[in-house]
C-alpha cells in the first residue's frame, strides 16, 4: 500500500505551470482533487491525464464492502474529488466539460471532463475557493452553541444548482431528535456487528487518520476486538444535540450518477461553509442502515426524494485543523 503523506496539503496555486503544455496543468489540479473528502479517508479514487482530458476512475479496490455494500458512499466520494477538480479548474481559468459514466456498462470510468482555456468560475462554486480547499477538515467537535444566522444558510442552499438535488438545512427540533435516535441506532447496529468492526479496524491500521504506526495498529486491534458502539452513540447523541442545523442532501434517483452528483454538491457546500468560517461534519451511519434511510426520507416534507448524504453545520469549539494524511498524485496516476 503507498505511503501516506500529509505534506501533500502544501500545496501553492503559485506553482501553477502557466507556460506548460495543458497536460501538466491538468496534473497540477489533480493536486487539489486529492484532498478532497471520502468515506474513512479510503481515497477511492484514480486518475489518467491524456492529452486535454481527465478520467476519473473508481479504485474499487478500496471499497467497504461490509459498511458500504451498494457502494453509495464510494461513489459520494469521488463525486468530492470531482468537485475540487472543477473548483481548481476554474480558479485557473480552464473550461471544463464533464461526460459521466462514458462507457455503458463501465462503473469504474466515472467521468471523463475535457478542459479548454477560457474558463471563469461558475456562480454556484463561487464561495468554493482554492483556499478553502487546503484549509477544509472534518471536524467532530461538540460545536459552540451559537445560532447560524439565516443569510449564511442561504450561501449555503445556493451551492445547490442541479434540479435532480435538494438541500435540508434545518433546526426543526422534531427532525433533530428523530435524526439523533437514527444516528444512535444505527452505532449500536454497527458496532455490534463483528464483520464492521474488522473492517473499520483495517481502516485504522493502515494509517488513515494520521496515527504513528504503533498507534494504527492498537486502534486496529481495539475497535477489532470491543464493541464500543454504546461510547460512540453516546458521543453522536451530544454532537447532534450541538448542530446548529443539520443538512441532508436528497436526489430523485438512487444511481451511482446521483451518488457522484450529491458528491459534488457536498463538497462544494463544505467548501462555501469553510470560507465562511462554518463547519461542517458528515454522519453517514444512518444512510447505510436501509431501514434508517427509508426512515430518514419519511421525515422529508415532501415525497419522492431519497435521502444520499447526511451531515450537520455550526461553529467548531476546537481548535484542531488535523488533516488526515493522503496517496500522492503519482499514487493515484494510471
């Protein structure tokens, strides 16, 4: 397995090779789509650079395929690193057009997107900044109980532009507490569940949160052996009471196409809150339980939307910008 780094966040947009063929501007953005968020840091992504063109290719080798049989989240993930492909190629003044899923029949080619000069940044990526993508981290903090005020929920629903999709940014109390006892269900489902517990531990043991060696791998042995789903559902039920909204992302469909585009609109969001001073943290758990999703999506104010992505919103109480450690661009090249 490659090594992974943590001095790829050091990356400068004054390094961009301005006077350089466009298939090494192309390897330059591919800088910035490696750091984009995925399902256990599992980085499930590849990518090709001919010519004008990038593929973006699914690794399914990195797959879960205990806590993400149907493979929502993977793809939710390289939905992510598509986005910060794109917000980097606007920021540099590339045009960029996307073909998804190019070959029927071929999950793995996810997208093929052909730049030209002449970009300019799009309106719903405008608070989508360079800046805010190296700066971007999960944070699951107890957030400070302040009040998001309602002009920067409305920064945060403009980020949604594609009629297939729809933001939830709410406070309701009643979809807070049914989401909270959701959330803790579905801990205590999967943590009991041995098969889950190994494979979060491998997870672990490979380094995927930044831990030394030796640390890695006690987790690994940890979460492996214990089931401590009674700790982490006690500690999900105080970071949702502490939300100053929770938001969920919903498509009409329910295709690995609507997975990459809820993907996007995620990271675009998550990139607009960072810019704003906002964070934001993805709670998965309950979309991968088909009986708590279908529960989720009962919640919803109106009919025919299922729910893809669930996260909530507010103002961190710590102070720790961790990133988590990542493959290389010349890992991740094909």
């Amino acid at each position: 397995m490659p090594v992974l780094k943590k001095d790829v966040w050091q990356v400068s947009e004054e390094d961009f090779p301005v006077a350089s063929p466009i298939e090494a501007q192309l390897g330059f953005l591919l800088r910035y789509a490696i750091l984009a968020p995925s399902v256990k840091n599992s980085q499930p992504w590849a990518f090709a650079v001919q010519g004008n063109r990038i593929h973006l290719l699914a690794d399914i080798s990195r797959g879960q395929p205990v806590a993400d049989p149907g493979r929502r989240e993977l793809y939710i993930s390289l939905g992510c690193a598509l986005e910060n492909l794109l917000v980097a190629a606007e920021h540099f003044g590339l045009r960029h057009g996307v073909s998804y899923f190019p070959e029927p029949g071929n999950e793995e080619l996810v997208a093929t997107v052909l730049f030209a000069p002449g970009g300019v940044p799009s309106h719903a990526r405008g608070g989508a900044t360079l800046y805010s993508i190296v700066s971007r981290h999960n944070d699951n903090s107890v957030f400070r109980p302040v009040q998001l005020p309602e002009q920067l929920r409305l920064r945060l629903m403009a980020c949604c532009v594609e009629s297939e999709l729809r933001i939830h940014l709410t406070d309701d109390r009643h979809f807070r507490r049914w989401i909270d006892a959701l959330t803790v269900e579905a801990d205590r489902i999967e943590f009991a569940d041995p098969a889950f517990r190994k494979e979060l531990g491998y997870w672990i043991g490979q380094g995927i949160f930044g831990e030394p060696p030796l640390m890695a791998r006690l987790g690994q042995m940890a979460v492996s052996r214990i089931d401590i789903g009674e700790a982490v559902a006690r500690q999900d039920h105080e970071i949702v009471e502490s939300a100053a909204l929770i938001g969920l992302i919903c498509a009409t469909g329910d295709t690995h196409l609507d997975h990459v585009r809820a993907g996007q609109l995620f990271e675009r969001l998550w990139l607009t809150a960072t810019a704003l001073g906002l964070s934001i943290h993805p709670m998965s758990q309950t979309m991968r339980r088909p009986a708590l999703r279908d529960a989720v999506a009962e919640l919803l104010p109106s009919a025919g939307w299922t729910p893809q992505h669930l996260f909530r919103v507010g103002f961190s109480s710590s102070r720790d910008d961790h990133h988590t450690p990542r493959r290389s661009v010349e890992d991740v090249l094909v």
